[in-house]
C-alpha cells in the first residue's frame, strides 16, 4: 500500500502547539498517490489524518513538520470520546498512536512474583503475531515447617488482544521436579484479560486447576493493575490489587496446625517500581505473606528471571525462603 512517511510522534517528545498553530496540512494524499501517513511507526489512512485534523483531535505544524494531539485530548477515555461519531476507516491506528506515545503501560518486565496480574496478551497495530509461547521453571528453598526444596515447570500459551477484545493465556504445569511421572501433580491455569484505558488493565481467572495431589489450592481471582509514571507517583512503575479464593483466602492446614491466622487476606497486590527498561524491585502480598524481590530481561534475548524472599512476616509459615524463577518466550507468531 502506498505511504508517505511524515515526522511522527515521539514518546516523551509530542509537544501541545498553540492555539492557531498547524491550521494548514501538506497534501497529504500527494494528489492522491498515498493512502496512508506513517506517524511514530504507525499507519493512518489519509483520510482519517484528514478528519482529525478538521475537528482538532491531531494538528500539524508546518514549519517542524510535526504532528500533535490537540490540547483537549489529555487521556484515552477522552480520545475514545473525541473519535466516537467520526467516520474513521482505522480507529485503531489512532488510539494505538496515543495509547504507544502517551500512555504509561509496563515496560515489559515481571511486575508481580507471586500473584497474578491485570495486564494480559495484548499488541500494537503494528505489531505482527498474535501468540505467544513460553516455558518456565521455578522453585523456593525449602517448603515451609521442612528443609525440603520444591520446584515446578511450566508451559503457557497467550493469545487474543487485550487492547480490542480480550487476551486469554492458559497454561499447564508441573507442580514437583522430584516426581515428574507423577501425573496427579498436574495442574491448569486461565486468564482472560482486557486493557480499559489510561494504563489500567483488568483480568479473571482461576490456577492450580484439575489437580489432584498438591500442596497448592484451586484458586479464582479477579485482579486489576495500573501502569503509571513520574507525572502521576515519584516513580515510574505498576500497581495491582486482586481479590481470590483459594490461596489468596485460606491458610495451609499446617499453618492452622501451627496456630497462625485460620484465613488468608483474600486480598492480594503488588506494588513495583520500574528502575529501568529492564529492571524492576517488586513487593508483593498474596493474601498469606509478603515477597520482595526483583525481575529482570536479559538483553537482546527472550530469557527472563526473577528472584526474591518469600514469607517475610510472621501471618503464615516459619520464616523467610528464597524464590525464583526463569522463563524463555519460545515462540511468536
């Protein structure tokens, strides 16, 4: 499809003109040679630029040749407003270009270590593959009341787009390392996500499902997280609150046994503080105990890790133990 290429928007970098500046557009079409305006890596038709320059959503200014959003629209849920009744060919060309330069969204890196998140599959539309398959391995030190290490493998699938419909991920794992024929340690997992706006995302889902012998617990939960910046809290980072059942509401029968609390918070959240593209320091409360820990992406690769310290208060268990866990995004398509 023919394209003109104009400069775009840039993250950290679109400037608010003043009030009359960028009245007058360029040619876009070139006499009707384009069809599309490429704007910070993305594609909106000419006629859409066209429109939204008319009614004053995107402006143009001519001497930097640069687009901006108007003044007026200073968040998603205002945009949405703005281009509802507009005959776009491509809506979401658009809001993917504010929601890519404007919006705080996680920097890619694990922003939780024990609890599921709100943010699920979810891509640009200019981005390509819509599936995404992983593999990780996790463990603690010890199980709590023993000196027992434990560990678990797991495979997960994500799909769907959380950004215009819903992200779904499922996964299948296997809960002990030390008994890997033993199929009644076998368990499931599924979420279904969907991204509202201005950074937050919402999911529900249930884990440790189908298993027979575990020392984990079937679990539903429904979740949010929020994605914000330095214009919002003193620190660019992400934030999540969840209420479940299961794990997230009941004490293990050896911690009743052990006379700790008889229920769990049912409440769980996080609370991560992104001190870079590719490192984040995360506390975490799953509804029995506090985490911290950190998470990290190697460069230039598909391999991540976390690392922390589970059970840091005295609300359940005996005492803190190591956890971590790598996982490898194998495929995309």
């Amino acid at each position: 499809m023919p394209r003109i290429t104009m400069t775009g928007l840039a993250l950290g970098l679109i400037a608010v003109l003043p009030q009359g500046a960028g009245a007058q557009a360029p040619d876009l079409s070139g006499g009707g040679a384009y069809e599309t305006v490429e704007i910070a890596g993305f594609l909106v038709p000419v006629q859409d630029v066209e429109t939204l320059l008319a009614n004053g959503t995107l402006r143009f200014d001519p001497d930097r040749q640069r687009f901006s959003f108007g003044p007026s629209v200073t968040s998603e849920r205002i945009l949405r407003r703005a281009l509802r009744g507009q005959s776009l060919s491509d809506p979401r060309a658009v809001r993917d270009l504010y929601r890519a330069n404007k919006v705080p969204l996680p920097n890619g890196v694990a922003h939780v270590m024990t609890i599921p998140s709100g943010y699920g599959p979810a891509i640009f539309s200019n981005q390509d593959g819509g599936v995404t398959v992983g593999l990780g391995v996790g463990g603690v030190s010890r199980v709590p009341y023993t000196d027992d290490p434990d560990g678990g493998v797991g495979l997960g699938i994500g799909f769907g787009n959380a950004f215009e419909t819903v992200g779904v991920s499922v996964g299948i794992s296997l809960n002990d390392l030390s008994d890997p024929g033993n199929t009644d340690r076998i368990s499931g997992s599924i979420e279904v996500s969907r991204y509202l706006w201005d950074g937050l995302s919402i999911a529900m889902g249930g884990e440790n499902l189908f298993v027979q012998e575990t020392d984990g617990d079937q679990s539903y939960y429904f979740v949010g997280s929020w994605a914000f910046d330095r214009g919002a809290m003193p620190f660019n980072g992400v934030a999540t609150l969840g209420i479940g059942t299961g794990r997230f509401a009941e004490q293990t029968e050896r911690d009743r046994a052990e006379g700790r609390n008889d229920d769990a918070t049912m409440l769980f959240g996080a609370l991560a503080w992104e001190v870079s593209d590719r490192f984040n320091v995360i506390a975490d409360w799953n509804g029995r105990n506090l985490t911290m820990g950190v998470a990290t992406v190697f460069p230039d690769t598909p391999v991540s890790f976390r690392l922390g310290v589970r059970d840091l208060t005295d609300y359940s268990g005996d005492g803190p133990r190591l956890t971590g866990s790598i996982a490898v995004t194998l495929a995309r398509f």
